[in-house]
C-alpha cells in the first residue's frame, strides 16, 4: 500500500505547497513535514508530503548498486 | 455586457432556436448546404464506396490544453473514417446543451469545431440542438456522423493480420488522457496537451507510398493497449510489445508514476496504430517521419503465435509478462 | 533526482545486480516475503522475479490494504452511501471491490460515490457540499492513516466524517510469525509505511523470531538491494532490519506523523480479509474524534454475516504466503480480476490480480 512519489517542492504557503515531476504538478499537504524548504524533494503519498527525502542518500544509494553490480567481489565472493 | 446564457427555449425548435442557429452556428461553420436549412442535407454523388461513422462526445472538462469538445468532436469522427481508408465528405453535429450554459463556451466550442473541419476539408452540412434543463447534462455533449469515401488500397482489417506483422505507431501514446486524468484528480498538466488532430495525412502517406497496411486504427479510449488487445482477438493472434520501444513522454511517464496508471491504456485521440507486413515496416516509418504529425512514429513490437493472453510485453529487463486488456476504465490508486 | 530515478531503473544495472545473487546462494532454498501491494506491482511490472535465481522465490504477504478490508466493512461503507444525504468519497482501488456489492454497483443503484485523489480532496468535497456529509472511506496501512489523521486534525467542515478501515502493519507481521509451521527466509519491509513508523517497531519482533528483514524502496535497484541485503544477512547467519531506503526511511520514522496517527486514532483488534481478526492491527478513532466517526453517528455496525470469500478459495493462503496464486484451483479460471472470487484478485494490487494481469509469459 504506498504508492508515493518523489516531488520537488516549488512553492509553500503554511501547510499547503505546490509540487512537481516531470512538468506535472499538484497541491500538496505539508501537516506531516513541517520543516520542509522549497527545492527540497518530498515523498508524496495521496496528497500528502509523508516525508524529505534524502538527496544524499538517493545518490550514494545508486553509487553503492553500481559499485556493487560492477564488481560483484564487494558482496563477499563465493567459497 | 453579460450575453443570457443558453435556455430551455434554444431547444424548443421556435425562434429561440432559430436566432442561436442565425448567431452562433451559421457564422462558424459557414457553407451553403447548412446554410439551406432544410431538414436534410443534400450532397453530392461520391465515386467508389461510402464510409459511415458514429460518435458521442461526452468529455469532461470540455476543454483541455491541446483542445476541446468541439475540435475533439470533428477529429474523432474524421479520423474513424480516415483508419477505414475513406476521406471525409460530410459531418452532422448534433448537441445537447444543459440549461445555463454560457453563450461564450458555446461559440468557442464551435469556432474551434469549424477550425478542425477546415483543417480537414470537411464541411458540417447538418444539425441539431436540444437543451436539457439544469442538472440533466454536463455543460454539452456533442453527437457525429461523418461520411466518407473509401481511397483504393483501404486496409483490409484484423483478419489479415499474419505473425510476423510489425506493429507501428505514428507517435508517444496517452497524450490525450495523461492530460484529463490530471485535470480530473486536480493536477497541472503542466505543457503537457492532448494530441487532438487529424490523422488523415498519415493514412495518406501510407497509401501513397504504395504501402499495404494490413490494419489500422485510431487509438482512442482504451488507449493503445486496448487496440492491441481487440486486434489480437480478432486475428487470433498475440502482439509482443516492448516496454522500452514504447514512445511515452516524461509528463506522461510522471502523471503514470503518481495516480498508479498505466500509459498504453491511456486515450490518445490523433495517433495512428498500423500493422504492416515487416518487409513494409521501415518503408511505412519513413512515409510517416516526413510529416509533422509522425516526427515520432516508431516500431513498438510485432504480431506473434497466439499466448495465453493478446499482449506479451517485455520489460527492460528482458522479463516478460502477459498482459489483458482491462474491462473498466483504469482507476488511479494510492497502493 | 532525474538521474537517480532513471539510474535506479537502469536496465544494465538492474540485470547486473540481479546477476550477482547467484553468488550468495545458500545451497537451500529460499523463500522471501513481501507485504506491500506496491512492490508486487513493482516485481511484476519490471518482470523481476524472472531475473532471479531458482532457488530463491519471492511471495507476497498480507501488504494490500484494499485485499485484507473486510467484506462486511465495504459492506458497511455501501450501506452508509446508501442513506439520504451522504456523499461517500473514497481511493480509486476500492470501488470496484465486490462485498455483497461494490460501491461502483451501489452508485449506479443510486449512491453518491466519488472516487479521490487523497483525504485532502474528500476535505474540499465537503466545503463544496455543505449540505451533505461527506464520508471518506478510510483503508490504508500507516502511510495513508497518517494523512487522514493530519485532515483531522486541521479542523475539516462539521459535515466531514471518517469511516476507518486503517491497519498497522506490525502486529500483522507479529501474527505472521507467531503462525505455527514455516515461516518466510526474510522479509522485504515495506518503505513508504516505514517511511512514517521507522524501523524501531520491526527490530522489536526480531526478539520474538529472529528472521532477517531489509527495508525496501519501490525502484528495481532499491528491491534488489533490499533482497541482497536480506541474501547477506542469510549467509552469515544473522537477524537484522537493514535499511536499504534510506533516503525516505529514518530509524524513528516520521515523528509527525506517527504523532497525528497517536492523536486521533488508537488500536483495536480488527479483522483481515481471508485472515481473520489480528489483536491491535487495527484503527479506531480516539473519544475525542468520535463525531467524526461515520459508524458512530449513524449508528451502524458491520454486518459479521457478510461472507468474505466463497468456499474453495485460497486467498487466506495466499494472503499469508503459504500458496502461490496459481497455486489456487480458480487462478485465471474462473477467477480473474474482471469476475473475481476472493479479495486477492479484486484490487488492483491484489497478489492474484497483480498475478495474473502480469502473468510471465
């Protein structure tokens, strides 16, 4: 159950802001994030902002699988 | 000054009706046999066969980025003739307007109606009004019937499709109802339109490049998957399509991602499917790329034995998947 | 993010880490589950389970709110966009799910059913209709609870009301565990509910069995990396929640929304659609928000001889792991998504209809 989505936050008024990705936008609630800053990414579940995400981590997550499928000897080797 | 909107008396057939024929549709949709008024048009003979075709417009909202009920209603009917090989000769229109309509959305609708018709060289020689009271309609529906004649060298139908047969189409799929959906769930399409048109000049291009398309269709409700899906049902074959061949804009791809939806089963409403024998096939691509309308036309998969269901896919992954055709319009979802 | 998400899903990358798995094979069998309605869908859309070694199977768990929601709860939301006044909002995933009927049916029998994006636009629903009322039909595990407890809280028109069907995820897992017989090799966690609960809630049931868990994301890098997680932790022996989602999941969560969840709701026993009643899986609304509360106010109750499955159908089994779909007498016939038996094939994300609309070919 969670469908949700990476939108970039472009504009907010208290707990209501505008979101977008790939040029399709739409209000979101911002109750569960209150401390989120226009540009930062959210996830977004049903109409609400359900967490920031991590843009550090998206990016050092994608380098680990890419460390990872183009040397399959980091994940330990066979005996 | 405020014009009064659109009144049961417009559709009462007495000279409420005849002053909203006088002011809004005769200007718009000018030519002398709607201008005779009479109760029937009367046209010319046209060589070879006639095509027939009806439809209903019932979308909502009326307008949309790309166009609106009324260009929607001429394409659509246009281009049902156009896949079944025939140039348009004639349309009626038939509306029904709810009661409190604004006279400004009217004579928009039907500017843009008589814009499309131009652009296809047809003519509106017929039609009819009713009015609804409040609460009984959307705004307005809009009721066709279009005539055609049929070119040499129309496309048989599903029938002779053969395995083998390369499927194409003219270019991204779901345009159409990426941007009603957004509409309908209160989001912004953002530049995304619809691909409303006209696809009589890629039908064209095919037969005048000699090319013998073994059937064609225009994608419409139901999107493309559901053309498919009808296709391999009626030729008793399966079409294998490939996930990554597939042209899907990123704004699609996005509204897809957040209401949970699935592009191939998005409306398009002015793209081509063509089944071609593969030898034809980059022949029929190249006829298509000339056009503006077919800058994008592409390969997407080809007709195989018959699987246990009409749509194979196959994932960027290289898995592969059946797939069928759904029975209800697809709903977005939250899981 | 453009060149994350397109990196996540890049089809070398995907096929190589895929490939690596055969190097963590145990030499026995394994058998991992997922519970989330999502990652099925994500599974069979990208054709995953076909890029992975034999010995190693992927099952689908209890993680599709709309399959666990009761017959006689859908039944009771039917009953409620049935009387005189009510505008019954709710997800698209429902509507088509048959009790002794499925509200699409009651609205073309008369009922006033919207379907919605979210809570949010059941909220504006009401502000536009005020003289009706407005119920949105709750379903959802805590991601969605979250965001109907946050409308809640925000002071939404008198004429709003909630009629809760919401599960916890946890102590499902818990009742999964504490099953007699075998139980799943690992457990891929579902990322947008821990998105808001955290991973605290799931280390605790480790003391009850130790069975290794990953946290996974919903792109094909992020599931491969959730099951090499789990792989990993099978091979050396070990019993952990990896967080293999870290850019949404935190280890406490989401503290505001597990705080709005707290506010408004509170636990209750609750059943499960082929399951059976699960101790605190459920949510109810707090005394504070029992006028909001559409079974409350209307004075009705679901109905427990509302049948939720016929006889001979296995849902329950393959709600709980224990049977693939196709294991199933009636998967694909007759039982398909457009004329289903039981609460798996019925929603969009059901395991058999997210099965059999993917079948491999």
């Amino acid at each position: 159950m969670c469908l949700a989505v990476p939108m970039r936050l472009v504009r907010r008024d208290g707990p209501v802001g505008w979101a977008e990705v790939q040029g399709i936008s739409r209000e979101v609630r911002l109750d569960l994030v209150p401390e989120v800053r226009p540009g930062e990414w959210l996830i977004v579940h049903a109409g609400y902002a359900i967490e920031v995400l991590d843009e550090e981590e998206a990016r050092e997550s994608l380098e680990m699988a890419l460390r990872a499928s183009e040397d399959p000897g980091t994940v330990g080797g066979g005996p | 000054m405020e014009r009064e909107p659109i009144a049961l008396g417009h559709g009462g057939g007495g000279r409420m009706t005849s002053d909203l024929i006088r002011e809004v549709f005769l200007p718009a949709l000018a030519n002398p046999r709607l201008e005779a008024l009479g109760d029937a048009a009367r046209l010319d003979p046209v060589p070879g066969r006639l095509a027939m075709t009806t439809d209903a417009f019932v979308v909502s909202p009326q307008d949309f980025p790309g166009g609106d009920i009324g260009a929607l209603a001429i394409f659509g009917t246009v281009n049902d003739l156009a896949v079944s090989g025939a140039r348009p000769v004639a349309i009626s229109a038939a509306f029904i307007l709810e009661e409190g309509l604004a006279r400004d959305d009217l004579e928009r609708w039907v500017a843009s109606m008589a814009l499309a018709a131009r652009r296809c060289s047809v003519e509106v020689v017929t039609g009819d009004t009713k009015v609804v009271p409040r609460g009984q309609g959307d705004r307005a529906y809009v009721v066709t019937t279009g005539l055609g004649a049929v070119q040499a060298g129309a496309p048989p139908g599903p029938e002779a499709i053969r395995e083998g047969d390369e499927v194409l189409v003219s270019g991204p799929v779901g345009d159409h109802g990426a941007v009603i959906a957004a509409l309908r769930n209160a989001l912004d399409p953002g530049t995304l339109r619809s691909d409303c048109g006209p696809v009589w000049d890629l039908v064209e291009a095919l037969l005048a490049a000699g090319a013998t398309p073994r059937f064609l269709r225009d994608p419409t409700r139901g999107g493309l998957g559901t053309v498919l899906g009808e296709m391999a049902e009626a030729s008793g074959l399966s079409v294998e399509v490939r996930d990554d061949a597939l042209p899907v804009r990123p704004e699609v791809a996005g509204l897809c991602d957040l209401l949970g939806l699935d592009p191939i089963f998005l409306a398009c409403e002015g793209r081509v499917v063509a089944v071609m024998p593969s030898e034809q096939a980059e022949e029929a691509l190249r006829a298509w790329r000339r056009l503006p309308s077919g800058q994008e036309a592409t390969r997407i998969g080809r007709v195989v034995q018959r699987a246990p269901a009409p749509i194979v896919r196959v994932t960027p992954y290289g898995g592969r998947r059946l797939c069928d055709v759904p029975a209800a319009e697809p709903l977005p979802r939250i899981c | 993010m453009k060149e994350w998400t397109s990196g996540l899903r890049d089809p070398g990358r995907v096929r190589g880490l895929a490939a690596e798995m055969a190097a963590l094979d145990p030499g026995r069998p394994i058998r991992l589950m997922h519970v989330c309605g999502t990652h099925e869908h994500a599974l069979c859309a990208a054709g995953i389970r076909d890029l992975l070694p034999e010995w190693l199977t992927l099952v689908a768990g209890p993680g599709c709110p709309v399959c666990v929601c009761p017959a006689s709860e859908i039944d009771l939301a039917v009953r409620i966009a049935a009387l005189p006044g009510v505008t019954l909002a709710t997800f698209g995933d429902l509507v088509r799910v048959p009790a002794r009927i499925s509200l699409a049916q009651a609205r073309t029998r008369g009922a006033d059913v919207r379907v919605v994006y979210g809570v949010a636009d059941a909220v504006a629903l009401a502000r536009s209709l005020p003289d009706r009322t407005v119920v949105f039909f709750a379903v959802g595990f805590e991601t969605t609870a979250c965001t109907t407890a946050a409308a809640l809280r925000a002071s939404p028109p008198d004429n709003f009301q909630v009629l809760s069907s919401h599960r916890l995820v946890p102590p499902a897992l818990q009742a999964l565990l504490d099953l007699p017989g075998e139980t799943p090799d690992g457990f891929l966690l579902p990322g947008h509910v821990l998105t808001v609960t955290g991973t605290k809630a799931y280390e605790d049931l480790l003391s009850r069995r130790p069975i290794p868990m990953a946290v996974a994301g919903f792109e094909p890098l992020d599931i491969l990396q959730a099951i090499r997680a789990i792989l990993e932790q099978v091979r050396r022996g070990r019993a952990e929640v990896v967080n293999a989602y870290p850019r949404a999941v935190r280890e406490q969560g989401n503290r505001a929304a597990r705080e709005a969840i707290a506010e408004v709701f509170e636990a209750a026993d609750a059943p499960w659609r082929g399951i059976g009643t699960i101790p605190g899986s459920g949510l109810r609304l707090r005394p504070a928000f029992r006028h909001r509360d559409a079974g409350e106010v209307f004075g009705l109750a679901p109905d427990p001889a509302v049948q939720d499955a016929p006889t001979g159908c296995r849902c329950g089994e393959v709600l709980l792991g224990r049977q693939e779909p196709e294991e199933c007498p009636f998967f694909g016939n007759p039982c398909v998504p457009d004329d289903p038996m039981g609460p798996c094939m019925v929603a969009q994300e059901g395991t058999c209809a997210a099965r059999y609309r993917h079948r491999r070919a």
